[in-house]
C-alpha cells in the first residue's frame, strides 16, 4: 500500500522537474497535436526585404506568432491553395489571429520584387507579409530549416520550373522554433496549435 | 424497296459515325472557376469533366482567347517538395470523371491579355486529343477562395 500511495508525488516531482528543465529552455511544453520541433530547428532569423521594400530581419518579428512559408508568385496552384488555407485559418483564430504573420519567403528571387510580393500576399490575408532577398539569403535561411529548392529550365520559352518546400513552419511570438505543419496537415490541428501559441492565458 | 434499303444502309452508318461521335459530345463540364491572382500572373483553372461516353476520352488542353497561353499542368508532392509539371493529356474514363482540382491537375493560363477580376466569366475552348474541343465558361473566383463555391 505504501509505494502505491507515494507514486502520485513522485510522478508529480517527476513532472515539475520536467517542467523546471523545459522551463529552463526557454519553451513551455503544449500538447500540439503538429509535429513538435520545438529545441529541433533554430531559432527565426534572416535577413531580408520585406513587401514594402523594408530590409527586416527575425528579431522584427519578436512578439508575433510567426508562420514560414517558401513559395514564389508564379505559383498559380499550390502556393495559393496553401496560403489560401492558412486564410481560413486565420479567419478561424478570431482576433488571437493578429498576434500572428504569415511569412511568404519567395525562392524566385529574380522574378519576385517587393510590389509583385505585396500585391500576391494581400489577396490572401492582411495579416501576410512577402519576403524577398538576394538568392544566398534565401537559401541561408531555407537551409537553416532544413527546407530546400530548386529552379529547373523547362520549356523552349525560357521559363523555369520551381520545386520547393512545402512545410509550414511555425514559431512562437519568441522565435522559437514549435511546429510543423505539411500541406495535408488538418486545418482543425493548426488551428488548435496556433491557439495554444497564440492564447495569453495558455501560452504568456 | 432499293431507295428505302439506301436509306436504312445510310442511316445506319451515321448511327455507327455517332457511336464513334466526337469525345467532346459526350463530356459534359461543372465546377468549372479560375483563381484569378493579381496583375499578371498566371492563374490555375479547375473544372470537373464528366464522361457519359463508351470510350476513355482524353483532355489535351485549352484555348482562350483571353490568355495568350494555357497549359495541361500537374502539381504533385513528394518528399517535402512540391512541384508542377507539364503534362501531355488527361484520360476521362468511360463512364467516369477527371478533376482537375487544387493541388492536383490543372489549367495553367498564362500572360492574361486583359486584367481578370472575381466574378468576371472567361470562356475556355477544351481540347481533346481526337481534336474535338468543348466551349466552357469558367468563373473568376478571388485568389483565396478554396473551391467554386466561393468558401
Ligand atoms: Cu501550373
């Protein structure tokens, strides 16, 4: 009987000490539903330009939960499907949505100026942000998470062909690295993962 | 008797010309809208095409008239990566369907040459591989709308 009793302290201790080391990383454990990245991936930082032809970098984004996203313009199918559902995310968010951005990194730099980039992410959601750079900076920051991309000729015509990551990074509003999302991950769990991030009383 | 004979020999023989009638004849098109993306950019085209036909048919393309180009395209993922590739045709089974959906296959039209807005009904001619072509109107949905329907 005795052992029994004392099992639940222990498991307790057991937990708060967990939490003390977390804790001591920096994140606070959540229960996403996402794959968890967190103190996997580094955390946000670039150097870029953003849609208004501001240069910005990772830190500029302390304070917001931030959503990373590689794609380009000439995307006519899945980079607007995929921004186009991060949309109804955002919608389903209510007001907690504005504490988050939903970073468009272009991998074309030599099509993609910062007007084309404000124009395409502003059809999507206000709360969306286009990013360019030169191509090293691009490719700085996509390699830092692992993420990659391509640009293949492809027809007679001089036009090229894009491959690209099609993940979804998210960071909390410490640029902390949290989740990853790929395109067929459910709305309802990116929208339960970005609840936990971006709620006070879950996540201050 | 030998007119009528004729007659019932030419009758037959343009029974069996509609037996082998044109793929478009038996395809019938819903769901058609395009995601229209600001200023020049190429947009996707979706449809759903439907085949009430004995024999596969198979989409080779579009024309349009108010894009200077339009392409049978397929967007796939594999690996963490997405990519769109060209394609040369798209089968409709006998008696079956082929969506061409978001993420998937698609109209790819390309260099507009007059600004498209939502709402805005643009004419696409689809072409079939036995050359025959079916006039469809596509509507112009806004960049973040998710299907026709307008969700
Ligand atoms: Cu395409």
């Amino acid at each position: 009987m005795k052992p029994r009793r004392t099992r639940p302290f222990l498991l307790l201790l057991l937990l708060f000490a967990t939490g003390l080391l977390l804790g001591g990383c920096g994140s606070t454990p959540l229960p996403f539903r996402l794959t968890n990245i967190s103190g996997h991936m580094p955390d946000l930082d670039f150097r870029l330009t953003d849609d208004s032809g501001k240069p910005v970098t990772g830190a500029d984004y302390r304070g917001k939960v931030v959503l990373l996203y590689f794609g380009y313009t000439h995307c006519p199918d899945v980079c607007p499907l995929t921004l186009a559902q991060l949309h109804v995310v955002m919608q389903r968010l209510g007001p907690l949505a504005d504490g988050a951005r939903i970073l468009f990194v272009s991998v074309d730099p030599a099509r993609d100026t910062p007007a084309i980039m404000h124009a395409y992410v502003n059809a999507f959601d206000k709360r969306a942000v286009g990013l360019v750079g030169d191509a090293r900076s691009v490719e700085a920051l996509s390699k830092r998470y692992r993420s990659a991309f391509t640009r293949e000729p492809s027809s007679a015509d001089g036009t090229y062909e894009v491959s690209h990551s099609s993940a979804i990074y998210v960071f909390d509003n410490h640029g902390r690295a949290r989740v990853l999302a790929t395109p067929s991950a459910s709305q309802d769990d990116l929208v339960h993962d970005l609840h936990l991030l971006l709620d006070p009383g879950i996540n201050p | 008797m030998k007119p009528s004979r004729l007659s019932l020999l030419l009758a037959g023989l343009l029974l069996a010309g509609g037996a082998h009638a044109a793929a478009a004849d038996h395809v019938r098109a819903s769901h058609a809208w395009i995601r229209v993306l600001p200023g020049a950019l190429p947009a996707g085209a979706y449809v759903t095409l439907e085949n009430d036909g004995d024999q596969p048919v198979a989409l080779s393309g579009a024309d349009s008239t108010v894009y200077a180009d339009v392409m049978l395209h397929r967007s796939s993922t594999a690996g963490g990566m997405s990519r769109m590739s060209m394609v040369d045709s798209l089968e409709v089974p006998a008696h079956g369907k082929a969506v061409l959906a978001p993420a998937g296959y698609h109209l790819m039209l390309m260099q507009p040459k007059a600004p498209v807005k939502a709402g805005d009904t643009v004419r696409l001619t689809l072409k079939f591989t036995d050359g025959s072509t079916l006039a469809t109107d596509f509507v112009a949905r806004p960049a973040n709308a998710l299907d026709d329907t307008g969700h």
